[in-house]
C-alpha cells in the first residue's frame, strides 16, 4: 500500500500510510479508528499526539489574543466571552484527551510508549485494562456528579478499549498464517446464466449463505444471500444471476498472508471472498469460517498450556 496521510480527528495529517476509516464524535472531540495502527510505535505516537498539538496551538493562539489584548491570564471561565470560553474549552480537551484512557490520545501514547519495550499484544493488553480502569472511574464520577456525558464517554472507553484488545488478539494470532489456512475448500459455486432458483437450492441445500459467481471461468463477484432474497423480490427466481449481481473483482490469493485479506474485508465491507490459486477458484474466505479457526486454535493453546 502506497503511504498516504492519515487523519486525526482533526484533520492532522501525518504520514504513516494508515488511512483513517471514521471518527467517532464525542463532546470532548473526537477518536479516530484507523483501518490499522501503525507497524512502528513512534508513528503511533505522532498519531495519537497530532490531535492535542492542535488544541495546544489554539491555546497559544488565545492566549497571544489575550496579551494583546491585555487581558489577565487568570480568572478564565467558560461563558466568559468567546476568547475564554474557547481558551477554556481547548485546554480541558488537552487535559481530558491526554489522560491515559484507551483508545483516547493518552492511552494509545502509553500504548506505543510500552510497545517500544514489549511485544504488541501485551502493550496493547495493559493500555486497554487501563483505559477500563480510568472508564470506570470516569463513570463513577458521572453517576456521583449525576453528569450523563462523563458515563457516556466512560461506557464508550471501556467498550472501544475492550474491541481494540480482541482485534489486536485476533492479529497476532492469524501472523503468519496463509489465507489457505482459513479458507473454505467444499462450496458451492454459479455461473453468470444460472437462474437464481439455482441459488435458492444451494442457500436450502446446507448452511453456505454466500456464493461466488462464474463468468467464462472467472469469479465475476459474490452473490449474498441478502441480495438474493431482494432479487427474488424484484424480479423472481428464473432470472438469470448475472443481471442481478453486484460486480466485484475483489479477491484473495491462497498463499497470500490472512491478515490482509481480513483488512481488506474490514476495508472494504466484505464477508466473503473469492480465493485464487494461479487463477483458479480453490476456496472461499468467510468472516465465519476465521473465526472458526480462532476458536480452534485457541483451544488448541488452552490444551497445549495444560498438558
């Protein structure tokens, strides 16, 4: 993947060839979640601090306004005027963001700070027990302050920090494994003429719900069975399969590493995949079928740990 800039919630860019899937909104900014971090901890740190330096920069700026202005540094309140109110504003999103409550700016520089002397996986597991320790206590300061924002963004902490400790679990036990590891090997398949009754017999023949389709020999896209179902509304089921599907050259090679086909599943809204092996269709990758040998493999771990 060529380096493009990734964005921070506030439109920071920093080259770290990462692209930036959404931002979260909350009343003290905003979090950004990545398609992936990235592989170098520095890089995350200037991630995760482009964001306050913004507010810092604006802090500098009101206060320069300020001195100008000759106004008096103390007594800032919030509702004093715009200057002091965005002066204000500005320095508790500093304070608040910087706290080390993953996956906020602070947690993921704590992140990256223990990553540069632990392996990922477990920098990535004390960072988000401690951005759940802190969500707790921020919820428990909304309950006691009867303050429903702070146990909002306490719930969501603890909820985000939770997600972001499986998904990096998840990645360090699919390294080094091939997409063939994962893939379905018995499925079945149609081609672009097929009725989509054909479809409706395989989708009740057995638990398969998404099919790849064939063109010339060739997987011209995947058929789901939510744009069967809508098809078979539309246009019923003796229409051809090719004038209903949604075209997609989208696929995976057997031998290429199973952690990216995942991220361009995430990326690119997929559950399933065509796999290709010197251009013949040997299998399918499903979201299911990993997560069936996640299950498998860490099984496998938990006997090996006991015996």
């Amino acid at each position: 993947m060529p380096h493009v800039a990734s964005l921070n919630r506030y439109g920071f860019r920093v080259k770290s060839g990462v692209r930036t899937r959404d931002i979260i909104l909350l009343p003290i900014g905003g979090v950004a979640r990545l398609e992936r971090m990235p592989e170098k901890p520095s890089q995350e740190i200037l991630v995760a601090i482009a964001g306050p330096l913004v507010n810092v920069a604006i802090v500098v700026i009101l206060v320069g306004v300020r001195v100008l202005e000759s106004v008096p540094l103390h007594g800032i309140e919030l509702g004093g005027g715009i200057v002091d109110t965005l002066l204000f504003i500005n320095i508790a999103m500093v304070l608040f963001n910087l706290l080390p409550a993953f996956p906020m700016d602070g947690g993921r520089v704590l992140r990256a700070a223990l990553a540069l002397r632990l392996p990922y996986a477990r920098a990535t597991r004390i960072a988000s027990t401690v951005g759940q320790v802190m969500a707790v206590l921020l919820g428990i300061a909304g309950i006691l302050a009867h303050n429903y924002v702070l146990m909002f963004i306490g719930l969501f902490v603890f909820l985000a920090a939770g997600e972001e400790r499986s998904l990096v679990a998840t990645r360090t036990s699919l390294v080094g494994l091939p997409v063939s590891a994962a893939m379905l090997t018995e499925f079945f398949r149609l081609d672009a003429r097929d009725p989509l009754q054909r479809a409706v017999d395989y989708l009740m023949a057995g638990s398969q719900q998404d099919f790849p389709v064939m063109e010339d020999g060739v997987p011209i896209g995947v058929l789901t069975r939510a744009d069967l179902v809508q098809a078979l509304q539309r246009v019923g089921a003796g229409t051809p399969v090719g004038e209903i599907l949604h075209r997609d050259d989208h696929v995976a090679e057997a031998s290429e590493p199973l952690e990216a086909a995942l991220l361009r599943m995430r990326t690119r809204r997929r559950s399933t995949l065509p796999v290709l092996s010197q251009g013949r269709l040997v299998g399918l990758l499903t979201l299911e079928n990993v997560s069936d040998l996640l299950l498998v493999r860490g099984a496998l771990r938990r006997f090996a740990g006991t015996a």
